[in-house]
C-alpha cells in the first residue's frame, strides 16, 4: 500500500476508487454518532447555521 503524500494524490485515488465520496467543496453528508458518553445520538444537521464543527478522528486510549 503506498503512501498518500499530498492533496493531488488524494484526489487522484479518491476520483479511481471512491466515486461516491463528496468532492472539494460538496456539502458534507448527513450523518449520526454517539456523545462522548455513547448515550445520546448527534447528527451533523443539528449544527446548520451554528458555528463551524470540527471532526477528529482517532484512538485516545
């Protein structure tokens, strides 16, 4: 597997193998996670018109 090293490969590969992802500048997709608690459900839509949301992906343990 070879690394992507910048935003021209990115979207290269993403144009060849991931023809249903969004492109630069779509609106993201709707979608629904768990509270840091896993209790209650938050979709992306409950912030439209707030301020801008950020997504961090990652393992904290």
């Amino acid at each position: 597997m070879a690394l992507i090293a910048n935003r021209n490969e990115a979207t290269a590969w993403q144009k060849k193998y991931d023809t249903q992802a969004p492109r630069v500048g779509d609106p993201a997709p709707d979608f629904e996670l768990s509270d840091a608690n896993g209790e209650n459900p938050v979709r992306l839509s409950d912030f439209k018109g707030e301020k801008p949301v950020a997504l961090i992906f990652g393992s904290f343990t």
